[in-house]
C-alpha cells in the first residue's frame, strides 16, 4: 500500500530548487494571518467592553485598521492553504514522495493543530492541512484538468449548502468550510505547482487567471455591500467571495515570482516564508497569553502583530545561519521522511 510512486502522471522533471517567491508569498500569508488573529483576539468585542464601562466609540484612526482587517480576513487564511497545494506538487516533482511521507506530515499537523486548541488556540488551520496531506495522494494521481473539475465541483454545492441558514444553524459551516473552501484552493495550489514557474508563459497564465477571477468577484461584492467575506450572504455572494480570492491569492503569488533573484528585503522575507510552521506555532502560543493579561485597543493590538513579524523575520536569519530549517519544519522532515 505505501510502496507505490504518487505522481506517475507528471513529466520527468529535472530537480527544482526552492523558489525563493513560493517563500515570500508563504510569509505574505503569515503576514495576514498574524494581523487578522491580533486584531480578532486580542481586541475586545464591543458588547463586551461597553458591558466593562469602556468607552467603545472607534477613533478615527481606526478606520484604516478596519478595512485592513476585513480585506484579509479569511483571504490570507485561503492563500496558506493554496500555497500547500504549491507546496505538494513542487516536492512531488522534487523527490516524488511515497504515501507514507505524506500521511505521516498530515499526522504531525493534526497532532500539532490539536496540542495548540488544548493550550487555548482557536484556528483551525493546521486541521484543515492535516486533511489536506491525506487527500493529496490521491490528488496527485489525477491530471491536471480533472485537478480543477475537482476544484470546481466540491466548490459550487458546498457554497449553495452554506447559503442556508439551518445548515450553518446545525453546525457544519466547518466541515463545508473544508470541503468547499479548503481542498478547491489546495486543487488550484497543486496545479499551479506542477507549471514551470521560471517561465513567463507559466507566469502570465497564473496572471491572467487571476484576474479572471478576481474582477468579477470582487465588483460582485461591491455592489452587494462589501469586500468582507465573512459578512457576505447567499449562494452568489459566497461564491464571488471564494472565486475572488482564489484570483486575489494567484495574484500574490505571481507578484511574488520575481524573474529576477531577490533582493536583500525578500531574501529575507523568503527566509523567514521558509519556517511557516514554526512562525504560525509561535503567534498561537503568544496571542492567548497576552489576551489573557488585557485587552487592545485596534491600534496597540495591530502594532504588537507587526513587532512579532519583524522578530520573526530577524530570528529566521539567525536560525538559518546557525542550524537551517525552521525548528518545526526540521520536525517535521525528521518525524515523516524526506
């Protein structure tokens, strides 16, 4: 059963290098994803701060933070599940990996995923990459184009089914999550993987693709009230909300594929994209922590996201230097196999 090679479908290739865009695109999804927790859980909720005497009026210079918060709301959450799609094909390419390697990382992130919940995390994430490693041996056993029909058709009824109120009353608003968000993203990730992204073939076809469908999602949302995709409502915007942003993420991805190498500023970034696990472990020990000892303001809360961004881009620097790989993703290698 684990014997068998996972990607017969896919062109001999010669070995890929890591490509230092994947990288700064994976640390771009970091960025959102720290500043969208630090605003969410460490800012009181109104109800809750007017209960506490606190004046709960936003000042003016709030306003910004708030639309920031709801562009990347769920957005940033998308693209790192995208990205794991990358993620998958390129190392299927690079070293063609057996069944075991990829059931024994998704037992890692779940055990990973369940230990922080324990310790007072709320995101899921890690689960939903947990489900995904399981599924891509078998994606990876399917051609491209039916990659994308797969995409396609958990996409569409599981945004219909989302529609309805007494589904997401019955609690499996998650596990429509999963199906209708998660795995459409990863299918679109591993075919954007298995293209020659140092070619500017590959590259304008993930632009275009992009803004395919990017436009029309996003004039949807405009005209029906918002660009907050979690504030959306119906069949229609639900499914301008996810189209739009799988266009928005392949849209990070190719401003992140540079055709020239990177400078110092993305080198950097790139390290720091390089220890995905290790950077999203160290946010969700430390923002229930500091939540537990008070409560931010908007502004206080989003300053502290950017401080503990700048300390992980210094310390992956210093990391790589002395010992390589992220702490976690070296656990990783050496609990699942290279």
């Amino acid at each position: 059963m684990w014997g068998f090679s996972l990607v017969p479908l896919l062109r001999p290739m010669e070995p890929l290098h890591r490509l230092a865009g994947i990288d700064v695109a994976r640390f771009a999804a970091l960025v959102g994803m720290v500043i969208v927790h630090a605003q969410s859980d460490l800012v009181l909720p109104p109800l809750e701060r007017a209960a506490g005497g606190v004046d709960v009026t936003a000042p003016p210079a709030a306003v910004p933070l708030e639309l920031l918060q709801a562009l990347l709301t769920n957005r940033s959450r998308l693209l790192f599940l995208l990205l794991a799609g990358v993620g998958v094909s390129l190392l299927a390419r690079r070293s063609r990996p057996r069944t075991s390697v990829l059931v024994r990382r998704a037992a890692f992130l779940l055990v990973l995923g369940v230990v922080l919940l324990l310790l007072g995390w709320s995101d899921l994430v890690l689960i939903f990459y947990a489900v995904l490693f399981l599924l891509a041996p078998l994606l990876l056993r399917l051609p491209t184009a039916a990659l994308l029909t797969v995409a396609v058709a958990l996409l569409v009824p599981a945004l219909v089914a989302t529609a309805f109120d007494p589904l997401r009353e019955a609690g499996t608003t998650g596990v429509l999550l999963v199906v209708g968000e998660a795995v459409p993203l990863f299918c679109v990730g591993m075919a954007v993987g298995r293209l020659d992204l140092s070619a500017p073939a590959a590259l304008r076809r993930v632009l275009v693709a992009g803004l395919l469908l990017a436009g029309p999602g996003l004039l949807v949302l405009a005209l029906r009230g918002g660009l907050d995709v979690l504030e959306v409502d119906g069949a229609l915007e639900l499914l301008a909300a996810t189209t739009s942003t799988t266009g928005l993420c392949l849209l990070v991805v190719r401003a992140c594929l540079r055709e020239r190498p990177p400078g110092r500023l993305l080198a950097w970034l790139a390290v720091a994209g390089s220890m995905p696990l290790t950077a999203y472990a160290g946010h969700a020990l430390l923002f229930p922590f500091v939540a537990d000892q008070v409560a931010l303001d908007l502004g206080p809360a989003t300053a502290l996201a950017a401080g503990y961004l700048v300390v992980v881009v210094v310390a992956a620097q210093l990391w790589r230097r002395s010992r390589g790989a992220g702490p976690l993703e070296a656990l990783l290698r050496k609990t699942s196999g290279r």
